[in-house]
C-alpha cells in the first residue's frame, strides 16, 4: 500500500493557510505589526511636531528604529532557506 502524496489536513485547515505561508515566504511588510506601529509613530510625531511639541522628535527616532529592526527582520526571514 502506498502512502498518500497529498496534503492530509482537512480542508478547513488548508484554506486557512495562505499560499505565502504554504511556500515558506515571509507575510507582506503590510501585515506586519511593527509596521503598523512605525506608521502611528510618524503620525503622531508628524502632528505633535506640527504644534511645535519638538520632543516629538524622539517618536521619529522611534519610528525609524521600528522600520529599521522590521526591515531587518524580513531580510532574515527572505534570507532562510524555505522550509519543506
């Protein structure tokens, strides 16, 4: 008896996963939570500085490192050999 080439899962499971994750790629940057959070922090710092508030300055700084450790992150994960 042979042994089934085919994913076994139930189809429930598979239409769960999506096909990025099927072929071991990282998730879009937009998915990303720290995305999400780097974009709030320039907005934020954007409008505090646009009332003169000039410590909101250390928000920008914060944005940047959060794009900067994200953008790193996903170079690492494209990096990485696809898992079978």
């Amino acid at each position: 008896m042979h042994a089934p080439t085919e994913d076994t899962a139930p189809p429930a499971i598979r239409s769960q996963e999506s096909s990025a994750q099927v072929m071991g790629l990282p998730p879009p940057p937009w998915l990303d939570r720290r995305f999400a959070v780097g974009a709030w922090l320039v907005t934020l710092g954007v409008l505090l500085l646009s009332y003169g508030r000039w410590w909101a300055a250390w928000l920008l700084v914060a944005a940047a490192l959060v794009f900067w450790v994200g953008h790193l992150d996903m170079t690492v994960a494209r990096s990485a050999a696809p898992r079978t």
